[in-house]
C-alpha cells in the first residue's frame, strides 16, 4: 500500500499511526539476537520486539519473570545493532517498573540509553498509567500490554483467555482507554476475545497490535521461534507455524555429522 510498506526509510512510532490510519496491517516479531534480528529486517518486518520472552526462548526459563534488566539491555542491543528499517521496542522486565515511578523512569532511560531502542513496552493498565506518563514525559514512547500479561502469570493463575467475563472486558476496555489517553503508541492484546480486541481497535488511537486477539486488530505479533517452527511442543489455538525450521535444522545438523564423521568436510576445495 504505498508508501508505507515500500518506502525503506526507518519505521517510526509516528509511522505505526499512518498505518493505522490507512488502514495497513502491522507485522510484529519477536527477536533476540543480532543475526535473527537482521534476518527479520531484511525480510521487511514492521516491528521488532526484544519481548522478555528471551526468559523462556533463550534462557529456558518456565516464566518470564526471572529475566533482568542487564539481560534485556544485552539482547536488545544486539537487535538493534541488526535494524536499519523496522522499529525496535524493548520489554520493561518484571520488577524494573513496579517498585516505583522514579525507579521505573530511571530503568527506562538505561534501556534507551544502553540499546538505542526506539520504544519500551509495559504490562498492565490503570495501576500503572502514573509510571506510562512519567515515562513518556522523560521523551520515551511507551507501548503498553493488556489482557493475558506474562508478568503476573501467578496471580492470573495460568495462561488462559482473558477478559471472558463482563467485568474483566469491561476493565480491560477502560485499562485501554488509559493507556490511550496516557500517550501509549501501541496497545498489545494478548489472548482476549476478538470482539473486544476489535472494539478496543476502534475506540483507541493507539495501535492495537494482537496475539491470539482475532484478526480485527491493527497488526499481529508472534514469538519467532513459534512462528517459524522452530518450537516443539507448543501450539496454541492462536499459533500458525510459517515455516519448519526444526526439521530444517536438524537435518542440516545431521549431514554436517555425518561429513565430519566420514571425512567428507573439509574437502581439499575447503583446506588452506
């Protein structure tokens, strides 16, 4: 569609508005390394989130909680050595924003700083729309996160849909319009009924970005070892897999075996 998603030039916060408004869908994955990073730019990828799923994907952790902040700033400085066009946004971890607002500003001015990221993404709604404000006031755009957040898994009790019942959406609709009225950029819906994510489309000026939200939001968001096959394991009713990229990797993991342990690599083309 035009200019939006031709036009190479670096995609900005202000950018995800205009394809709101033009009514252009939002490409999101997930990354957190610099080769799988570039591999997603060059592809043409809208978005990159460094997400604190690394707990899981990298470090193989069961939740996201145990990730810190010295960890994210690692990945998340090594995508964005990878990006020359997508934006980049950087999750806040678990415990780096919810001690306090001067410690969650703070936190957030190292990971810009100590990345170059272009945004920061927080969980939660009004509970935390004091700290979203304050963060954005210190010039940092702020994506915020409803519905299923990873981050308070153990007071969720699991990782179910959410916002199911009246008084839930009703809450998640409001959470919603205060990130909005906040300044947040981005709104992503994780796991909700794709009625309300599409009414929470309509209602906000932030773009919604969805994962398990229907298909009414204004972009999508996946894991991208989820999305390119690379987990086994894990499919959830919301996961379609774009590409198998285990079994393509292990069979070039075995034929490399097999031409080490039958003398085939390195060949005399391949000897100094």
């Amino acid at each position: 569609m035009g200019y939006l998603t031709t036009d190479k030039k670096k995609i900005t916060t202000q950018t995800f508005a205009e394809m709101k408004a033009a009514g252009e869908k939002i490409a999101q994955l997930t990354s957190y390394d610099f080769t799988t990073a570039g591999i997603l730019d060059r592809a043409g990828i809208d978005s990159i989130l460094v997400g604190d799923s690394a707990s899981n994907v990298m470090a193989g952790n069961e939740t996201t909680l145990p990730i810190t902040v010295d960890e994210m700033i690692v990945y998340a400085r090594g995508v964005v050595r990878a990006c020359h066009h997508c934006l980049v946004v950087c999750d806040m971890p678990f415990g780096s924003y919810q001690v306090s607002r001067e410690e969650a500003v703070r936190n957030a001015v190292r990971i810009m700083k100590e990345t170059g990221a272009d945004a920061l993404k927080l969980e939660g709604g009004a509970e935390i729309v004091d700290t979203i404000r304050a963060i954005i006031a210190a010039g940092i755009p702020v994506e915020g996160h409803l519905g299923l957040t990873p981050q308070s898994i153990h007071k969720l009790g699991g990782y179910g849909l959410r916002a199911k019942e009246e008084a839930e959406a009703a809450k998640l609709l409001a959470d919603a319009h205060a990130l909005d009225d906040a300044g947040c950029f981005a709104i992503t819906l994780e796991k909700v009924p794709a009625k309300l994510a599409a009414q929470v489309t309509r209602e906000v000026k932030a773009v919604t970005i969805g994962i398990g939200a229907g298909p009414d939001t204004d972009g999508q968001v996946l894991v991208y070892a989820d999305a390119l096959g690379m987990t086994q394991g894990f499919k959830p009713k919301f996961l379609r897999h774009f590409a198998d990229m285990a079994t393509t990797m292990t069979a070039g993991v075995q034929a490399y075996v097999d031409a080490v342990k039958t003398g085939g690599f390195p060949s005399a083309e391949e000897s100094y």
